[in-house]
C-alpha cells in the first residue's frame, strides 16, 4: 500500500513538473519566435514605436498589420517620438492606421519628447492623440531643400556639362541656379504636398481645413499649446495612454501589454547598422535628389 501511495506521490509530481516545462517552453516559443514580448494569453494592448526620423515605413507597418490580425489584441497605442521625415514613408504609416481603424480597432497615440511634422501627421490618424505638456508638436508644412555649388566652382574653374531630354530634367543640380521654371515647378510640388498635409489634420481634428491653415506654417507648438488649439485629446503620459486604451477597449486601466521584442543586436547587425548610417550619410550629402519632406529641423 505505501509503495502504491509513494508510486502515486512520484507520478503527481512527475506530472506537475511535465506541465510546467510544458508551459515555461510555450512561453518562451511565444515570446522568441515571433520577436514578441508576451504578456499574458488574454486580451491585450499592442504598443508599437515610431522612434526617431521617419525615414522608412516598413517595420512600423509591418507592426501595425500583425496587431491588427492578432484577435487578442484589442487596441493599440502608437508611441511617437519623432521630428517626422519623409513625406510618402509618413503617409504610409497614416494609412496604415486607418486601416487598423476600419478593422474596428482603436488607435491611441502617446506623444514623446516631439511628434512634429511628418509625426504629427501619422497622429492624426488616431482615434486619440495623448501629448505631454512639453511634447514639441505642430511644425504642419512640408520642406523642399538641395544646395548648390556655383559660386564655388566657378572658383576653382570646375564645370559641369549635362545633356538632358527637357528643360525641367535636371532639377535640383547643385552645379547652377534654379530657373523660375524650376521654381514654379517645385512650388507646385510643396503646394500639393503641403494641402495634402492640411487635410490629413483637417480630417483627424474632425476641423475645416480653413481653421488649420492659421495654424499649419510651421509653427511648432509645446502640447499644452497644442491642447488648447485642438491639435490633441488630452494632455498625459504614456502610462496614460495605455490606460486610457485599455478603458476603450473594455479592458480596464491596467491592461495587459504586447510589444515587438527588440532583438539582441548581433555582428552582422552591427555591419547593417553601421551600412544605414552611411546611407543616411550619403543622402544628406546627396548633390543630385532634393528631398520631399515632413520634417521638424
């Protein structure tokens, strides 16, 4: 009998200690094969991050599209700290959270040390756009700028020949002044952009686009300016936007939180990081491709 009571005792045992490998292994699949931090297998918020200048969409879209699938997640709360950038990379991400929106999930964003420009911008896609009182946001215009050497080639005798299909080809050269061709062209181009930026807001702020246009030259506003001219829902904190998701989607102010797990940067990731900022380099210093941008400089 007490061998059949200590056979037992050892099988419980055996059994409990299964199950929980069992479950520390599916936790750390969850948590390593998809690159996600896991936090509990109930409903959740999803936060997402746009860090920095907005000069690619892929990884924040790429975000947004998994968290919209993901039925566990019932909202998402984009967390903004960046000047802007370019102007398609920002209208991506804008679009990109509308969709999230008509797929009947609600988007928050939380506002960081600035979300201008290119960054207010993607905000205005939200259903709520939370700032800190010092948040520097507005800066709603766009920028077009390319330099050039004329004088400085003249100087030391360098010239530069350019055979070209039509006039306006070769826009934007660093070797020569532009034309007024030239910049009635690009005027052009910063006019539509910058129309296209006033809608965006007109149409997030639920305003005429003759009330945003006092407000869209330029200036840059701190978040309680910003409050007070309706260009954001509330003033608060990160940890109150999460709270303020978690209430909207009836999960209460304390909810559970998902994240995209940042990787452990290894050796070639270094090679790729180190590639980037040489790109980065390269472009800044590009004498050939004027930039279209949302951006707070």
């Amino acid at each position: 009998m007490k061998t059949r009571s200590v056979v037992l005792i050892i099988v419980v045992i055996s059994c409990v200690l299964v199950f929980g490998l069992f479950g520390i292994i599916m936790m750390v699949n969850l948590s390593g094969s998809d690159g996600m931090e896991f936090s509990g297998f109930g409903p959740k918020i999803a936060v997402v991050d746009l860090f920095g200048e907005i000069s690619s969409s892929e990884e924040v879209v790429a975000q947004l599209k998994k968290w919209k699938k993901d039925s566990s997640v019932k909202a998402i709360v984009l967390h903004i700290d960046s000047p802007g950038g370019g102007v398609a990379p920002s209208q991506e991400i804008y679009d990109e959270v509308l969709k999230v929106r008509d797929g009947g999930k609600k988007v928050i964003v939380s506002m960081g040390s600035a979300a201008a420009s290119g960054g207010y911008y993607v905000a205005c896609a939200a259903d709520k756009i939370v700032a800190n009182p010092g948040t520097i946001t507005g800066s709603i215009g766009v920028i077009l700028s390319f330099p050039t050497a004329k004088g400085l080639m003249e100087k030391i005798g360098l010239s530069w020949e350019t055979i070209k299909s039509g006039d306006l080809k070769d826009v934007g050269t660093f070797t020569r002044s532009m034309t007024p061709e030239e910049e009635r062209m690009l005027r052009a181009v910063i006019d539509d952009s910058y129309r296209q930026f006033v809608k965006a807001v007109a149409d997030g702020r639920n305003k005429s686009e003759d009330e945003i246009f006092p407000l869209a030259d330029g200036s840059i506003f701190t978040g309680r300016q910003a409050y007070n001219l309706g260009l954001v829902d509330t003033l608060g904190t990160f940890e109150d936007a999460i709270s303020m998701a978690g209430k909207i989607a009836g999960l209460g102010p304390e909810p559970d939180v998902v994240k995209e797990k940042k990787k452990k940067a290894g050796f070639f990731d270094l090679l790729r990081g180190l590639n980037n900022v040489a790109d980065k380099v390269s472009s800044d210093l590009d004498l050939h491709s004027p930039g279209l941008m949302y951006i707070y400089k």
